[in-house]
C-alpha cells in the first residue's frame, strides 16, 4: 500500500476507531497500522486526548466538581470491589511499584484498610447509630469502680463512686452531686438507684418528675433542690431546701404519699418528719463549684509542673501555648537553653484552654499551623500535647508533622476513617513504619480535652501510645535508625506537591500544650504530664 | 483539590491508553482512590501529576490481565503499544484545569461551522450519523472533519501554550 493509500486507510479507521464502531477485522487492521508507523501512532494518541479533553470541556462547569465529588466519595466508601481491584494491583505488581517485602506488606495494609473502612461504614451507612446514655458524667474529683472519664456518657447500669465526688447530669435535665463512698444504678434518664451514700440533687422546671429510688423509699422531685442519705442498712434520710418532694416508703405498712416541703427532712421508712439539716450536705459542690474548684487545682498542678520542666534537661521542645501580650506570633521555646528553637505562630486564634488561666491555640483554617524547627536526630523521643479535637473534618488531621516525607521524617496524626492515632516514620530504604493505635479515637472524644502521647524508643525497638495519661498500645519498631523533625508544623502538614498545592490536613480544634523529650518517658511519667500524678518521681 | 487539579489530564492520559471512553472515569477514579491508598509512599520530591499517571499506566496494564471478564480497553496490542509509548514519553506537560482557558481561546477561532460540528458532538453528544443528515454531509465526512478540527485545535493549543508560556 502507498503511503498516500495508507493515510487515507488510517484516517478512515481511526475515525471509526474513536467513535469505537471498528470492527474485529478493521480493528486489528488498524492496530498494525499504528505499530506501523509512529505517525499514525502520535496522531491516535493526539485524537483520543483531543476527543476526551473536548467531553471534558463541554462538562467542565459540571464535570470537574462532579468528578472530584465522586472521588472523595469513593475514597469515603470504598466499595468491594475496589478492594478486589487494589489487591489484584498489589498482588500483579508488587516489584513495579514496591519492595519485594513491601508488596505484601502494602497488601495487607491496603486489604485491612479497606476492610475496616467497609465495617464502619457499611454498618453506619444503613443504620443511624444508636446512643445508648442517660447521663453525663459532668465532672469527676476521684475514683469510679469503672474506666469513665469525665465527660463521657454513661449507659444505664451500676456506677460505685470510691473516693472523691462527682456529678452527674441526667438527660432529662437533672444533676446529682455524689459524694463516695457511693453506689447507684442509673436506671434510665430520669430514675436512679441510690444503694447507698450521700447525693444532693439539683431538678429544674424541665425535669420535673425525676426520681430516685432508695432501698427503703421512692422520691419524686416537684422542681426542687433536695439531700438524700442512704445508709449501709439502706435506711434513706430526705431534706428538702427548695421547692418540694413526694416520697413512698416501700414497706408495705406504709406507702402513702407524704408531701415534704422546703425546710423540711423525713426518714420515709417510718414516715417521721424533722427539720432539713443543710450542715450534712455542706461539702457537696455543686456542677458549677465543682467545675471552678476542678479548674483552678488542674491549674495548679499544671503550673507545678511548669517549674520542673524548667531544669529538665531531657525536653527539648516547651511550647506551653499561654498567650503573652508582647509578642502574639511567637510561640516560646520554654524547654532549658531552648529558646532558640521558638516556633511561628500562623493564622491560629488564641483561645480557652482545658482550664483556667490556661491558653490555647485554635486551628480552623486549611492555613492555620505553627512552624518549628527541630534539627537533631533522636533514636528516643516522646511527644505529648494537650489538644481538644472538635470535628474530624479531613481524612487525616495534624497533631504534627515533619515537613514532607523526607528520610527521618516523624508524621503524628488522626485518621478519620478508622479512628486511628498513628504515628508515621520513614525510615531508611523508604520503609515506612506504621504505629498506628486503631480505633483509639472516638466519636465520644470529639470536643473534650484530652492528653495524648507517644514514645519512640528504637534501641529498644518499642513505640507506645498513650490516651490520657494511660498506653493504649505498644508496637515494635521496623528499624534502629534515628529520626528527626527538622522542619514541621503542629496542626497541619506543610507538603508541597506542586506549586502552592498541598495536602488539607489541618487540625479542626484547639492544642494547649506541646512537649518534645529527648528520651523515651515511662509510663508513670506519661501519668504526671496528663496530670493523673502529682510530680516525676526520677527528676 | 488534588482531583480537581489533576483529573482532567488524568482522564485525557487513560484515554490515551485506548481505554474505551465509557471506562475512562472509572479507572481514573480508581487511580485517585489508589494514590490516596498509597500516599504515604508518595514522594514529596516525585512530581504527583507523573506518579498519578504511573499509577493509571499499572491500573491499565492490570485491565490487560482480565479482558475476558471485563472489557474496558479497546484492543489489548493496541494499548501494550500505547503503554510503551506512554512510558517512553512520560515527561510530557499534562493537561491542568487551566488549559481550559487556552482551549476555549482555541475553540473560538475555529470558523462558525466547524465550531457547531463540535458543539454538536460534545456537547449535544450527536453521533455521526446524525451530524451528517444535520450538516447535510456523509458520516464519513462528518468523521473527518471532527479529526481535522480536533488536530487544528491541538496546534492552536500547542501554538497558545508557547504564546503564554513566553
């Protein structure tokens, strides 16, 4: 065939070719044709671009946005077959892309990724979840039989108040402050069981008809403020200082209803009456009390702490986030001999912190960050902040970050998709260690104070996370290498991809303190950062 | 941000692969949700443009894997040889959302009829057959014409870009 003959057959299969109306003879005509000759080769290429960027075109307005769309919904809820497709990409491909031992490695993660992606979200995208509290435990200043932290919600069941006080907002509207030793069955949102102790309960308006039961009595609150005694033999004591409460004796003999107003006290096993008696309740604080007092001690304690950090010579970094007045972009190196390493303050407000007169720094914005630089190299390390995470808005938020994915590189974060705390080191031979604590973050933990941690301590090959003042897990190291943050940003992550383009992963919350160690702290240290100790036993 | 940046070269590159055009988004939806899979080994050095499109060409190879059960490339030789050709011509400049801009310069110098041919494919999505009883021409000759123009409009894009560029 001429070449003049060849073009014409060309250009007339490849139009055919793009509309896909080639037959099977036509088409394998037209695939050795293109082998052929690279002209015809360039020119198909240059008509499928050509052809594919002109449908583009003409959706662009819609297309891009509805693309993009369906990306982030995809990668929301990753569907089977997806995970079918990056296995069989994993299992196809393992030297292309990755190390011999990375490719099941990387199969494994993508495999278990997908699959606890698939349980969360195919369980949460057909069922609306299910909240299962009657109260709050809306403050706590001592020791409970049970893992509750203050601010969580309780279910109904058992609760045994061992030392301290606490108090307990029920649903409904009703707050109890108890004194231990103490035990009581919250039953639902407006009745509990109270074995045994001393509570004093606070009813508005709106929660009138609350009620607690005692072994020997049931009282009915009318919109009041009452004091309840319950003995060890479970004979109960009722004052009532305002309003007005029903109470029924449970013994058979005598289960009228008595009325008792302000003023007035009754032992309802036998129905005698007497004058309410303030002076028993005296050291029950109320919500507010117990707040104020629970904030200025954590203050104290905090600031006690603030002394010793002083002469430590293992911190390095101190960033104690108290706003000073002279300089509003500077945050302090406070660590012995470390001002030099002060980091910038980028686009954060300052705010309230998790108690009083204690600052914090709020990040909202994609932008918002602060940047330090730390150049050294560790093979030990912890890193603990006081941080209020308010919504998981990206897939990945920031607790900090080094700079870009550099050899050394530390990348300490929450992933959204499997509540995952993880810390991220590239180690040497881009192997990339993954100490992640899955599921450690829940939906519960969204706009409360918490203490989070981590030790590296890669002599001993041991990493731990801490929630709280508590480990939560304990992984092995992949490698001995040491690591660095060089330059990084706290609450977001500064990785340029192109340009100024780079990745969302702002924190959506407010970080009160960063600690950087040089040295792996033990787990009793951990305790005194969170505030559960009083004060390092080995300083 | 990263989709929006990168979809419409993604998209144009797979295309190039003689991937059918019905299974163009799907795979290059698969190549984002990869990429976001394997981010973490993604290189902040690497330009993320070429490491998406070695992530499309690996995706595209695997499709050679499975053309019995699911056919979304053409012809298996055809893309074995774009394959090639795509790897030997990796350093390319891909397509952004910003030669849009350039496009659509491009697509308003084209004479009236040429741009309503092309308003009437994309756009409307008329196939040939019907264009040819619409313009009053033969099918083949509807066919064609959309590859000269779109050839002219790759000039004029090349010639816009150059014109920018410097």
């Amino acid at each position: 065939m001429s070449d003049h003959k060849s073009q014409l057959r060309f250009e007339e299969l490849l139009v055919l070719f793009i509309e896909e109306q080639l037959q099977a003879q036509e088409l394998a005509e037209f695939v050795e044709l293109v082998k052929a000759n690279p002209d015809f080769s360039k020119e198909l290429q240059l008509q499928l671009e050509q052809d594919q960027l002109l449908t583009l075109f003409q959706e662009v307005r819609k297309s891009d946005h509805h693309f993009s769309n369906k990306v982030a919904s995809a990668i929301e809820f990753q569907d089977e077959d997806f995970t079918e497709k990056v296995i069989d990409y994993a299992l196809s491909y393992p030297k292309k892309r990755v190390s011999s031992s990375w490719g099941w490695k990387f199969l494994a993660i993508a495999a278990s990724l997908c699959l606890s992606i698939l349980v969360i979200y195919k369980w949460s995208d057909t069922e609306e979840s299910l909240h299962f509290g009657v109260a709050i435990l809306s403050q706590i200043d001592g020791e409970l039989d049970s893992t509750y932290q203050q601010g969580d919600s309780l279910p109904a069941g058992r609760l045994e108040l061992k030392t301290g006080q606490m108090v307990l907002t029920f649903y409904k509207g009703a707050s109890l402050s108890v004194v231990a030793p103490a035990k009581l069955e919250l039953l639902d949102q407006r009745q509990v069981l109270c074995l045994s102790g001393k509570i004093r309960a606070h009813v508005p308006e709106v929660a009138k008809g609350f009620t607690v039961l005692t072994p020997d009595a049931k009282v009915v609150d009318l919109g009041t403020d009452f004091g309840l005694e319950v003995g060890h033999e479970g004979q109960s004591k009722v004052h009532v200082f305002e309003g007005r409460v029903e109470t029924y004796s449970l013994e058979k003999s005598n289960s009228d209803k008595k009325l008792i107003l302000a003023g007035q006290a009754i032992l309802p096993a036998n129905g005698a009456m007497f004058e309410a008696d303030q002076t028993i309740f005296k050291g029950i604080l109320s919500l507010s009390e117990m707040q104020h007092k629970f904030s200025f001690e954590r203050f104290e304690k905090w600031d006690a702490l603030q002394n010793q950090h002083l002469n430590d010579s293992r911190l390095l970094l101190n960033y104690n986030f108290q706003k000073k007045s002279e300089d509003v972009q500077i945050l302090y190196n406070l660590a012995l001999g470390g001002h030099k390493y002060d980091a910038a303050i980028i686009g954060t407000a300052w705010a309230r912190g998790p108690w009083a007169y204690k600052d914090g720094l709020s990040f909202r914005q994609a932008s918002d960050r602060i940047r330090f630089y730390s150049p050294d190299k560790y093979r030990e390390l912890t890193l603990a902040c006081w941080v209020r995470v308010d919504v998981l808005e990206n897939p990945l938020s920031s607790l900090v970050m080094s700079d870009g994915y550099a050899t050394g590189a530390l990348h300490w974060q929450i992933n959204r998709n499997d509540r995952s705390i993880q810390l991220g080191i590239k180690h040497e031979n881009n192997l990339i260690g993954k100490y992640h604590a899955l599921g450690v973050f829940k939906d519960a933990d969204l706009g409360k104070w918490m203490h989070l941690a981590v030790t590296i301590d890669l002599e001993s090959m041991k990493v731990r996370h801490y929630k709280n003042g508590l480990m939560i897990l304990e992984r092995t190291a992949v490698s001995k290498e040491p690591v660095q943050f060089n330059y990084a940003s706290l609450g977001n992550w500064d990785n340029p991809i192109k340009g100024n383009t780079s990745y969302v992963r702002n924190l959506n919350g407010v970080m009160a303190e960063f600690l950087f160690y040089s040295v792996a702290l033990e787990p009793h240290e951990i305790e005194v950062l969170a505030l559960r100790k009083n004060t390092f036993k080995q300083l | 941000m990263l989709v929006k940046e990168h979809q419409a070269g993604l998209r144009a590159f797979i295309r190039r692969l003689g991937v059918r055009k019905d299974a163009v988004d799907d795979l290059a939806q698969e190549a984002f949700l990869l990429a976001h899979l394997e981010m973490e080994n993604f290189r902040a050095s690497e330009d993320f443009g070429k490491w998406l499109r070695g992530l499309a060409r690996n995706l595209v190879r695997n499709e050679l894997r499975k053309l019995a059960r699911r056919c979304r490339i053409v012809d298996e030789g055809l893309t074995q040889h774009l394959l090639i050709q795509a790897e030997l011509n990796d350093d390319e400049k891909p397509y952004t959302q910003e030669d849009f801009e350039v496009l659509q310069s491009c697509l308003s110098k084209l004479p009236e009829r040429s741009k309503h041919l092309i308003m009437n494919r994309y756009e409307d999505n008329l196939n040939a057959t019907t264009l040819a009883e619409k313009f009053k021409m033969t099918a083949t000759a509807v066919r064609l014409a959309l590859m000269r123009i779109r050839k002219q409009l790759k000039v004029c894009f090349e010639k816009q870009a150059i014109d920018v560029g410097s």
